[in-house]
C-alpha cells in the first residue's frame, strides 16, 4: 500500500497498531482525561514529545546500552523527558497542568513508550525510530480525541470548551448526559469505540 | 551546585541498585532454557498483560512450554511472532495449498431420515441415539461440528444441512476433518479443476440406494468410463485422482445417481438455493 | 486513627483507584482473565505498593528534599520502584520457588503499573505522613485487587456468555468495569478526611 | 414426512413453563404495582411506562433484528421495571434514553437475555441517575392525587419519605404501606409489591433468600442505626423497608434469575449484601437512595457468590485425612 | 406413619389412571421371539444353541462365565432360526437368538423346583438366582445374584422392595403388587435369608393406596417385613432416594447401598426371584405396561422376553396417528426408539408413545438462571453449570462440579423453562469423567 518505508512506519502507528483502538495500551490517561477535547489533545501533543525524544534517544545510544541494563536505561531516558515536559507544562500552560494533574508524570509508565523504545527503538536506526515514535503518537493522540470529542460533546455540550474556540452546541436548554463525563461513561465509551473499530476492521478486512 | 547534587544523587541511586542487582543476580541466578532468554529478548518487554500471561518471561516460558501461541503478543505484532517462530524453529513448510471439501451431497431433500432427532445439536453427540437420525450410516448429519470447528470461518451451514466451504477463507488447517465424525470433509488441492465422488459412503448399493438419491452405489459404470483410469474403487466407494482427471466428464454422464460433479459446480446448486431461500 | 480508617475506606469503596481514578487499566484488563491470575497479582501488588510506598517516602523526606532536588523526584521514583521490584523477584526466585510461583511471576508487569507510581507520587503530593502514605498504599491497592478479582469472576463468566464477536475481550471488559464503577458510584460522599 | 418417530435424551416430558411465560408471570405480578401507579399519579404513569415498554421492545428488536417486538417478553419486562424506577413526571425522552441503554448496554452487549452481568433495568436507572440527577433523585417530588386521571401532579410538591427525617415525620407507616406518598411510580405502595411478590413466590418465579435477606437485613440495620427518630428503633426499621425501593428492589430487581446467583447460600448473601450496602448508601452516602447501587453491586459479585457457594453434593463424605 | 422427604425432585403429571385400575392380561404366545444375548450390565452371554436347534421353553441359550452377567432363556419352544445383530433398546444393534414357535410352549424337562425351599442353604439360593438369569426388572438391569453377594466385609441388614414406580404413565409394579402380592413378599424373604439381614422394607408411592392396602394385609404379622408409604414426588424411587427416605441412611457419593448395609431391588425383581425358587422357572416373561396418549387400549401386558414391541401394539390397538415418540421404559428416564421392530427385554417396564402434543419440538434457548433446576436435583448438584462446562469442554470444571455424581434421573431438563437439553450435557460429561478416571 505504501511503499516509503517512513510513511509505513507513521501509518503503521496511526491505523494498524493504533496505540488505543488495536493494541489497547495506555488506558489509564486516555480514560482519566478525555473528559474535554481540551485535556486530550494536551496529552497526546505532551506523549508525541515524549515518545519521539525517547525513541530517537533510545535508537541512538542503542549499540551503547549494555543488555542487561536497558529497561532501567529506558526509564531514565523516558523519566527525563517526562519531568522536562511536566516543567515545560507547568511554565505554559498551567491550567492544563492541573487537569492532568498526576497522569502527566505516569506517562512515564505508559505501556506504549516503553513498549515502542523495545520493540522498536532498541532495534531499529534513528530516523526510523523518529517516524515510528510520531506515528504512534499521532495514533495516541487521534484515540484520545475522538474518545474525548464523544465524551465532551453529550457529556457538556459543547466542543472545544475551556479554549478560545468553545462552542456550545445545542442550545442553552440542554440537559448533558453527565455519565459521559464520569468515570463510568469513559470506561463505556472507550468500549464501545473499541467495539465500533472492531467492526470498522474486519469490514476493510485490515488486520 | 544543584546540579552536581543531582548527578550525584541519580548515580547514586543508580549505583546502588545497579551494584545491588549485580549481586542478586549473581548470588540468585537461576538457570534457564536458553531459548527463554531468546524468546523474552524478541519480545517487547513491555510487560504489558496484553497476552493474559504476567508478563513477557511468563510468555516466554509458556511458548516454551507449547502452552501459548506464538503470535499471542499483541504490541509486538507481526515482527515478533515471525521472530518467535524462528527462535522456535517452527517454519511452515511449503506444501501444495489444499482446502476442505465436503464428500457428502445428501442434504434434507436427498437423504432420507430415519427419525428425528431432537436433543444437543452436535454430531458426535447424535450419533450416540441409534448411529444418528440420517438412513446413510456415512452421511453428513448436518449439525456443524466443522462449522464450530473453523477458526477462520470458511464454513457456514447451508440452507438443506450441508456444510459449504468457502475456499478463500479456507487455510487447509483440516481441523473441520478432524472434528467430523463421519469423515466425510477431507482436503483436496485448491482450485476448481476436476471431477470428484461427492459421497462416502461404504454401503452396498441397495443399501445407499434406500438411503439417498445421490449416494455413490459403487457401481463401477464411472470406472468403465474413464478415459484416463483416473477413478478406483475403495470398496463400494468410487474414487477420482484429480492428478489424473482430466475434466472430460465421462464419469458425470455415465453416473446415474449424480454423485459425481465437476468441482467447480459442486458448491454452486448449494449457492444457488442458499440465495433462493434467502429471496 | 480516624484519618487512617478514612484513607481505608476511601480508597477501597469511594474512590477506588481503577474503576474511579483510572490506575493500573493496563493489568487489570490484562490479567483479570482468570481468577487465579488476579488473585496472585492482587497480592503482589499489595505487597509492592506498600514497600514501595515506603521507601519512595523515605527517598522524599530524607534525600531528596534536604538536597533540594525534587524535580529529581519521577526519575528517582521510577528508579527505585524497578529496582525494588527487580530485587524482590530476584529475592523470591531462589528463596522460596512456592511464593514465587505465586507472586514473583507477576511482579515484572507491576513496574509498568502505573499505580505504584501512583500511589508514590499521590502520597507526596498529598502531604501524607509515612504511616498515612502506608496505609493509602495498602488501601489502593486492595481497592485494586478487589477490582481485579471482582472482574475475574465476571471474566470466567463471559467466557461461556455468547457475546457478540466485536465485543468481545477488551470492549465487553471496559463495559463492564463502567458498569461497575457506575455501581461504586454509590458510595460516594461517604466520607471524608 | 411426519410418521418419522422423535429421538431425544431422557426426559421425554418437559414442564409447560418456558422462558415467556416466566416473563409473563413476573409481568402480571407487576399488575397491582401498576395499578396504584396509574391510580396515584394518573395518565403521567400511564405515559412513562408506556414509553419505557416501547422503547425497550424496540430497541431490542432492532438489535436482534427481529420482527415480532414482544419476543419473549423479557424486553417488556425490563422497561417496565425501569418505568417503576422513575419519577412521575419525568420527561419522556429521560425514559426513552433510560430503556434503550438498559437494553443495549445493560443486555445485549453482553449477548442477549441470560448472558448479561448486571440488571438491565437497574444500569439503565443508574445511568439516569449519574447523567440527571436532580430530574431523578431530587429534594422536591409531585405529590400522589389519587383518582385523578387527567390532574396535573406536578403542581404540587412534596419530599419523598426517605429525602429527609423531617418530612418523614409527617407521614404515617400505613400511608406509606398503602402508598399515598411521594415517589417513583412503582416504589411508593408496600402494599402492592408485596402482593406481587407473594404471587411470584406462589408460582415459584423467586427464591425467598434474595427477598428475605434484603428486607430483613435492611429491617435490623435501620433498627440499629438508624437513629430512631420515628418512634423508636423498631418502626424506625420498619420504616426503612417500607419507604423508598427497597421493597420494588428486593422482589422485583434483586430477584432478576439472570442477575442474581443460583446457588441457596449463594442467594442469602446475595440478599443480605443488597440490604448492607443499601443501608450503608442510605445512611452515610451522598444519595438519599442506595437499592440501585447495591444490587449493581452485588450483580457484580455474583459469579464470586455462584462459585463459592456450589452446595454439598447429596452423599458427599468428608475426607478423612 | 410419616415418610422422610429428600431434597428436590418434581412432581410430572403421572397419567397412571390409563392403566392403573387394568389387570395384568398375558400376551398370546408370539410367532417368535428374538433374545438378545445381553439384556444387563455386565458381560455379554455367548450362544448355547446353534441355528436350527429346537429348544423347549426355559432353556439357557446363553451364558457368560463372568460373574457380573446372566443367562438368557428361551422363551417359547420352538427353532432357532437366527443368531445375528438385532434392533436394541439401548440403541445399537446387539447380537440376538430368533426362536420360531413351534406352538407347543413346553416347558424344558430339566426345569424342576427347589424342594424343601426352608431348608435350603443361602448359597443354594443364589445359585437358583443366578440360574434363572434374574436381573434388576426396574430398568437398570444389573443382575440380581451379583446385588444378593455383597463383598466381604460388609454386612446388610436391610432388604428394601422399591414399589415406588415414580416414572409417570407406569403401572406394571403396581399392579404386580395387587396381583401377585404374596410372591413380592417371598422375594423379599428369600432375598433377606440369602443376605442374613433381619429388616425387610416394601416401599410404595402414596398414589397407590390399594398397593399398600394389600401389602400390608400379606405382610400383616411378620415382624422384621414393613410397609413404608411414600409420598408421591419424583424420583422417590431412585436407589438413594429410596434409601434416605425408608432406612434414613445417606449413600456416600461413589458409593453402593451395600456401603450402608442396604440391598434394594424391583418388585419385579422380587416376584422373578419366589417364582424361580418356587417353580424353579427361568426370568422369561415381565409384565410390561403399554400406555401414553398414543396408544389405542392402553394395558398391562404379561409378555414373553424376547416378543416384537410392534406385536404389543397391535394387541393394545396400535399406535394413533398423532404419536410422535416411542419411549421403552418410563418417559423420565426411558429410551426413544426409532422403531417398533425392537424385542422386549428383561428391562423393559413399560413402553409409552407420546403424542406430538407431548413432545412439541420446543426450541432450546438461553439459560435465564432461574436455579430450577438447582431447586430439583436431588443430588444437590448445580445442572446449569455442569451442561456449561459440558457445553464448552471444560471437564475439569464438571467434575469439580460433581458430574459423575449425577443420577440421570431428568428433573433438571424436565423443569428447565428455556429447554436446554441439561441431562444430556451432564450425561456427557459423566462419561467423560468417568472415563478419564480410568485412565488416571
């Protein structure tokens, strides 16, 4: 389908392994702050940073790493990253800060960074690991915002809220469907989505 | 002045525990199957649970075992299952591709039942009240046993109670042969080229004959009439080598009882009522 | 005394820490397949938490923040967290096989649990005192072993459920878990420290 | 071809009861609960459960794409139960949104009627509740006018009996045993649920352990906790069964077979866990109502409950060691 | 006297009134009868005669040297005319001596009574039993003489007659009761002597109130034999039922009645054995019911072993047009047959022919968990559970469930609302089970 080996291993993340939909990793901040568009797209842009430091990082020292010690080598170099990009969270864009509140530090235990620097980055040269790290970020990123485009929209009503761009959509007299805003209603979304690319799949016949 | 602090404290850590582990691992070492360590080195090491398994060396250990399939991890993906293979030394060999077919064509219309049977809605089950409800002690029940049995879906029931087959799905795995109790599914190369007896039955031709209208009788006529001796008889079942069959369809004029069809129609009166009972 | 009770029951019913505050997704749909499975790790994690919990709350107070270097705190949580864990398994492995089979085999996926970093980093941040960080360690993570078991039993009944093929596994687990933290829901405002 | 004899497995004769006419039955056992609804609040309860039943049916049909929308009747059954959950005047499209997801997300997902984990009914009412609250578990309530059909209720207002104490007081025992109070359609009358369920019990439909330790452990707790400001402790206890859902919840939700476990032993703490944690709710929660909660609750302990609870086999000898 | 109730069980409707108040009539002598050479658990008999042999009535034409086994008689006189597979009630085609009649129906000349039967020995007894090739007659078939020789060690002091006939639509015990009452009660005897056990126990369903009437006015006066009444629920005449119920014993699980001093055995059983001590006349006639909504005159048959079931339809009017099912034995725990061409067995109690309005072809669905099933077994087991684990071959599960515990009798499948086939899937992963025993 696409032949530029960059392009596979962007779209590789986007569709095939999206982090979210096909691999179901990462759960624990795309359920916790999907409650805005807002707050998803702030994670996701804050895991793309992070995931494609710690890929290029990992890929380059990747002959220098000793076997033995290359998870704990991983952690340090996704933990730096981590604690850079929680300053440079906490400097901007404050308010933001706080609606992630501690997921922003636990990205470090995200199943995908760790994941994609192992079976990706540890093995693979450093403009290849670039591109993988963007693509499956990107894929992230897209998961967390159609989860939180769902749940924003029945949950408050509006699209965008809290940014300059906020819309309210349905009028002033709208009741919102709260449960798409608590924890229950992620949980229920997030499968349903699940189910919903499922049936997308098998129906293109991708796997 | 911080930052000295810092790289002091982050290598002391770091030298801490890493001086600690080295000891544990050296006074603590347990010896392992090499192949675990390999297994877990081509794994993501992700530990992530997504293989039901606690973690990338107990899935290691249960690939070692032959308790866990080899592509079970998912973030790996592709990449990881071909290098498990590997590591594994299982390479599927390159053999003629075959596809399952079914050597029975008597559906509810041709094959006359002796009772009805009512109860758990699987063959081998069934076939323990008197044989099974169908005259022909060899034929297909109809009850989806290979159906059940697929893992890719390439069978479905059809509308009279014969399995079809659907050959672009269908892998060769043959676990629909096995799971048949009667026999009557086996793999035949792939493709649409050639005659076959679509029966299986071992009966006596008065015997099939009072059972079913297109039951092979074992009447040799198909024998006589093969230009290619491409058909022999196992006992009162006439049977075609496709190797030699060269599609001439003597065999199909000669046989009085339809059991021989050409492959590329065999599947297609079934399509045909399939689409007329859903019209 | 009365905080602590608190903090036990908060973190177990009220504010659970998977089906309310999203701790941990990744094992608990992971390993919730089987009773046994969840039963060990449940344990695991228990015993994890707790240790971690400590040491990480000593590495604050007694380094870290007399060196003022707390931006240094993920990285020397993280650290110390996989490094105990590494040890413990270590440890378990030639001491004692039977305790390993039950608990060590899962202690590997715990470091990439994003609860004990959790609990670690929540304990801090709240202002606990050591014994109040112990026991909110211990609370979550019974809260998350409770969990963990509760959905394995529903789990084992799914699997003779007919499900509907695109529902199964993940999607039908995730329903579940909403319906169960919607059924936590209940016990909100219960208490408060 | 119909002289062929039938072969089965033994037994040859099978009970005339079938999974419909269980359903049917525990339909008809809603009839005088229905009837003092209609009575109480007039057409508003005909219009809320009318709407629950109909979407219900639909939803399910549609997902099953099947033609006959009564099927086996479960559906019906379900938006009914959801119906006596509500308030009177809630609006209709709270209903229809309640039976829908009670059907997909409560049944269905889960394969259809015998397959799901929780109660539908309830999951669709715990829904409502998270997304709407104060239009479900609010202070102010419409008060019953009996023999009104066409009254408008929401003109007047009243607490239900369990939203505070004070209003509480106001209210006597037999008017809540009769029903003549504030609350969800089918909740308010003692009177009428129990004459379903000693109906249901009659026919076999229900188990006595689920019924049984939910209302009596909710009768010693209310007695011992519930700090007897009617009277004394004992009507005190009494008054905690009586008032709110514990009654709808303990013959008609609770005892839902798919949800509830099959073992007796299984059944009695099933029971006994309802009534706990509804007093718990009650009493310490931020909801004035925990029937809901609780039998989610204990929905989701039930496979834990059924495999721990397998009873002694007949003969069974103890292992001596 | 009050009757012990066990837990579960389910109440059919029992249809007895057909046939119950209809005197034993005895079939006239068939053309031929076809004699299975195995007609019980336990090692098939090999052929005594060859085709073309006359043989008088009474004569073993088959025998096993296994001791769990009996010999089969002839049952007219008349010639062997085949020896091959024949039709089975157990559903597979098993090997089968045809007798022609000769229309004589003499008796063997070898046949001669036990004399002086009080002075008889215990083992002398047991050998006229075994002799007469005498089997369980409720169904089960297991020879008597093998139930009549407890291992050592184990002492019975309890002979129970089960006159319960808890299968619905059967009435060929009862009526053997009132009929033939002081032969019930030799059996019963001869039994207790041949046992050394002091207790004797008639156990009779409460539905038969002449039953019980009768037996106790034969047994009226003798001090160890008692009359029990049961109340009427079945399967109270399931073997630990029964015995829970009249000796308040329980049979442990994977145990024998023997293991709490119990012996237990037909009427039927019971009136084969005083007539073979008495007469010293081989097992070769039963008296059968024929019944069920599908049958023209429904009857109490005394039938030769051995006779066609179609010729005792023929005598009992046929089959109506709506049957739909042919059920040999009681329709609780009988067997289908697929045709009438089939022999009669030392077994065989009863044979029903349902109608279609009986044997609707219902559907089966979804378990909804409504525990009824839970409720019925008087095991005390968990049907739902064991079909499921069946159902998804999860053996392991079941056993721990306590499959092979299971004692077939259908009350689960019999109230199970969605139709699920639960006796069947516990069947299977009986035998599964039991099966993987063995190989452990």
């Amino acid at each position: 389908m696409i032949d530029n080996v960059y392009l596979s291993d962007i779209s590789r993340g986007i569709l095939k392994e999206n982090p979210i939909f096909r691999l179901v990793l990462g759960m624990c901040p795309t359920l916790a702050i999907t409650v805005l568009v807002k707050n998803g797209l702030g994670m996701g842009l804050a895991v793309i940073a992070v995931l494609t430091c710690s890929n290029v990082v990992v890929s380059s020292l990747r002959r220098y790493i000793p076997e033995q010690v290359r998870i704990p080598c991983y952690i340090v170099i996704i933990a730096t990253f981590v604690t850079i990009i929680e300053m440079v969270l906490q400097a901007f864009v404050p308010a933001l800060y706080d609606a992630l509140g501690v997921f922003v530090p636990l990205i470090v235990v995200n199943c995908i960074i760790l994941g994609r620097a192992e079976a990706f980055a540890g093995k693979q040269p450093v403009l290849r690991s670039l591109f993988d790290g963007i693509g499956s970020g990107l894929g992230f990123t897209l998961g967390l915002l159609v989860l939180s485009l769902v749940r924003e929209v029945f949950g408050n009503g509006t699209l965008l809220a809290e940014t300059k761009m906020a819309v309210q959509l349905f009028g002033a007299n709208f009741e919102p469907m709260r449960i798409f805003a608590q924890p229950a209603g992620a949980f229920i979304v997030l499968g349903l989505l699940l189910a919903l690319t499922n049936i997308v799949f098998k129906r293109l016949q991708i796997d | 002045m911080q930052i000295l602090f810092a790289v002091i404290a982050l290598g002391g850590v770091g030298a801490f525990f890493g001086l600690l582990l080295g000891l544990a691992a050296r006074f603590f070492a347990v010896p392992t199957d090499s192949r675990i360590e390999a297994i877990r080195e081509a794994l993501p090491g992700a530990n992530c649970g997504a293989c039901a398994y606690a973690g990338c060396n107990q899935y290691a250990e249960a690939i070692i075992e032959e308790r866990a399939p080899l592509n079970g991890c998912i973030p790996g993906g592709a990449m990881t299952a071909e290098a498990i293979a590997a590591i594994m030394g299982e390479e599927v060999d390159a053999v003629e591709p075959v596809v399952a077919a079914v050597f029975c064509r008597g559906d509810q219309r041709h094959a006359r039942d002796l009772f009805t049977y009512h109860g758990i809605l699987d063959c081998d089950y069934a076939q323990q009240f008197h044989g099974g409800f169908k005259a022909c002690p060899d034929g297909c029940l109809g009850l989806g046993n290979c159906v059940r049995a697929c893992p890719f879906e390439a069978i479905s029931m059809g509308p009279r109670g014969l399995p079809l087959v659907d050959q672009s799905a269908c892998t060769g795995c043959g676990l629909c042969a096995e799971a048949c109790p009667r026999d009557i599914i086996r793999l035949v190369p792939q493709g649409d080229q050639g005659h076959l007896v679509w029966c299986s039955s071992q009966q006596r031709g008065k015997t099939v004959t009072r059972s079913c209208e297109v039951g092979c009788t074992g009447c040799r006529a198909c024998v006589r009439a093969c230009p290619q001796e491409a058909i022999s008889m196992e006992g009162y079942l006439a049977v075609i080598d496709l190797q030699k069959c060269d599609d001439c369809g003597l065999c199909v004029e000669k046989c009085r009882f339809g059991s021989i069809l050409p492959r590329r129609e065999s599947a297609a009166p079934a399509a045909a009522e399939s689409e007329a009972a859903s019209a | 005394m009365e905080k602590l009770i608190s903090i036990l029951f908060i973190y177990i019913l009220v504010d659970n820490f998977v089906l309310q505050r999203f701790f941990g997704i990744c094992p608990f749909l992971g390993v919730s397949r089987k009773m046994e499975t969840a039963m060990g790790m449940g344990m695991a994690v228990v015993f994890v938490i707790t240790l971690s919990t400590l040491v990480t709350w000593l590495v604050h107070y007694y380094i870290l923040v007399p060196l003022g270097l707390e931006f240094l705190q993920l990285v020397t949580f993280i650290l110390v967290i996989a490094g105990l864990v590494q040890l413990v398994e270590t440890f378990l492995r030639k001491t004692s096989p039977t305790l390993y089979q039950g608990l060590g085999i899962y202690l590997p996926l715990i470091t990439t649990n994003c609860a004990v970093l959790a609990v670690a980093l929540l304990a801090v941040r709240q202002d606990f005192s050591l014994l109040e960080s112990v026991v909110f360690g211990i609370a979550a993570s019974l809260g998350f072993w409770m969990a963990l078991v509760i959905m394995s039993g529903i789990r084992e009944r799914l699997d003779l459920a007919k499900v509907p093929a695109s529902l199964q596994g993940t999607a039908i687990t995730l329903i579940t878990a909403g319906i169960l933290s919607l059924a936590f829901m209940g016990f909100r405002g219960m208490l408060s420290f | 071809m119909n002289d062929r004899l039938v072969i089965s497995s033994s037994p040859h004769i099978r009970t005339v009861q079938s999974v419909r006419s269980v359903m049917v039955d525990v339909l008809v056992a809603l009839g005088p609960v229905v009837a003092v609804a209609v009575l109480l609040f007039g057409y508003r309860a005909v219009v809320t459960m009318g709407v629950a039943i109909f979407f219900a049916m639909l939803a399910e049909s549609l997902w099953l794409r099947r033609l006959n929308i009564f099927g086996d009747g479960s559906a019906a059954l379900t938006g009914l139960l959801l119906a006596m959950t509500l308030p009177p005047d809630v609006p209709w499209w709270i209903t229809a949104v309640g039976a829908v997801t009670a059907i997909i997300i409560g049944k269905q997902v889960y394969g259809g009627i015998g397959n799901n984990i929780f109660n539908p009914a309830l999951v669709g009412r715990a829904v409502l509740v998270v997304s709407w609250g104060s239009r479900l578990v609010g202070p102010i309530w419409p008060q019953p006018k009996p023999f009104h059909f066409l009254a408008d209720i929401s003109a007047v207002t009243a607490a239900t009996p369990l939203a505070g104490e004070a209003e509480a007081l106001g209210t006597t025992l037999s008017q809540i045993f009769i029903g003549n109070v504030a609350g969800c359609l089918g909740e308010t009358s003692a009177l009428a649920l129990l004459l379903g369920g000693f109906w249901l019990l009659y026919k076999g439909h229900i188990d006595w352990r689920i019924p049984g330790g939910f209302i009596v452990t909710v009768f010693l707790m209310g007695t011992a906790f519930g700090g007897g400001f009617y009277n004394n402790s004992l009507t005190t206890g009494l008054f905690h069964v009586l008032a709110g859902g514990v009654l709808l919840g303990a013959i008609f939700m609770a005892t839902d077979m798919v949800t509830s476990p099959v073992t007796p032993w299984g059944k009695l703490i099933f029971g006994v866990g309802c009534g706990l944690i509804t007093m718990l709710i009650r009493l310490f929660g931020a909801y004035p109502e925990g029937v809901t909660f609780a039998i989610l609750t204990m929905n989701a302990l039930t496979p834990l409950l059924d495999k721990f609870t397998i009873p002694k086999k007949f003969g069974e000898v103890k292992q001596v060691a | 006297m009050a009757t012990a109730m066990f837990k579960g069980g389910v109440h059919p409707e029992y249809r007895k009134e057909l046939t119950a108040s209809l005197a034993i009539t005895a079939l006239p002598i068939p053309e031929k009868v076809i004699i299975p050479l195995q007609q019980h658990i336990g090692a098939p008999c090999e052929p005594l005669v060859e085709v073309d042999d006359s043989v008088k009535k009474g004569r073993a034409i088959g025998q096993s040297e296994s001791f769990v086994s009996a010999p089969v008689h002839a049952g007219i006189s008349g010639r062997v005319t085949a020896i091959g597979p024949y039709n089975h009630p157990l559903g597979h085609k098993v090997e089968a001596i045809t007798i022609e009649s000769d229309g004589l129906d003499e008796w063997d000349g070898q046949i001669r009574p036990l004399e002086n039967l009080e002075e008889r020995s215990p083992e002398e007894l047991l050998g006229a039993i075994r002799e007469a090739g005498i089997v369980g007659m409720g169904g089960a078939t297991f020879p008597a003489h093998v139930k009549l020789s407890p291992p050592e060690g184990k002492a019975i002091d309890t002979v129970i007659i089960n006159g319960a006939e808890c299968e619905p639509y059967l009435t060929a015990d009862h009526r053997l009761m009132l009929e033939e009452p002081e032969n019930v009660v030799l059996g019963l005897e001869i039994m207790m002597k041949v046992l050394g056990a002091g207790k004797g126990i008639i156990a009779i369903e409460d539905n038969k109130p002449d039953a019980i009437r009768v037996m106790q006015q034969v047994v009226g006066g003798k001090p160890d034999l008692s009359v029990v009444p049961l109340k009427t629920k079945y399967p109270q005449g399931a073997e630990k039922m029964l015995i829970q119920v009249t000796a308040r014993r329980q049979v442990p699980s994977g145990g024998l009645p023997l293991d709490v001093g119990v012996v237990n055995h037909n009427t039927g059983t019971a009136a084969a054995i005083a007539e073979a001590v008495l007469t010293g006349r081989p097992l070769i006639e039963r008296v059968v019911t024929v019944t069920g909504e599908g049958i023209r005159r429904p009857a109490n048959l005394k039938v030769r072993v051995g006779t066609l079931v179609s010729e005792l339809l023929e005598f009992c009017g046929g089959l109506k047009e709506e049957t739909r099912k042919l059920v040999m034995g009681g329709p609780m725990m009988g067997l289908a047959q697929p045709t009438s061409d089939l022999p009669v067995i030392k077994g065989t109690s009863g044979i029903v022919a349902l109608t279609a309005a009986e044997v609707e072809l219902y559907e089966s669905g979804t378990c909804i968990r409504c525990a009824r099933c839970v409720d019925s077994c008087p095991m005390n087991l968990v049907p739902t559970f064991i079909a499921q684990a069946a159902e998804h071959g999860q053996f392991d599960r079941a056993e721990k469930l306590h499959a092979a515990d299971c004692i077939e009798c259908g009350c689960c499948a019999y109230v199970c609302p969605a139709r699920i086939p639960l006796t069947q899937w516990i069947r299977i992963a009986k035998a599964e089970v039991l099966a993987r025993r063995k190989t452990k």
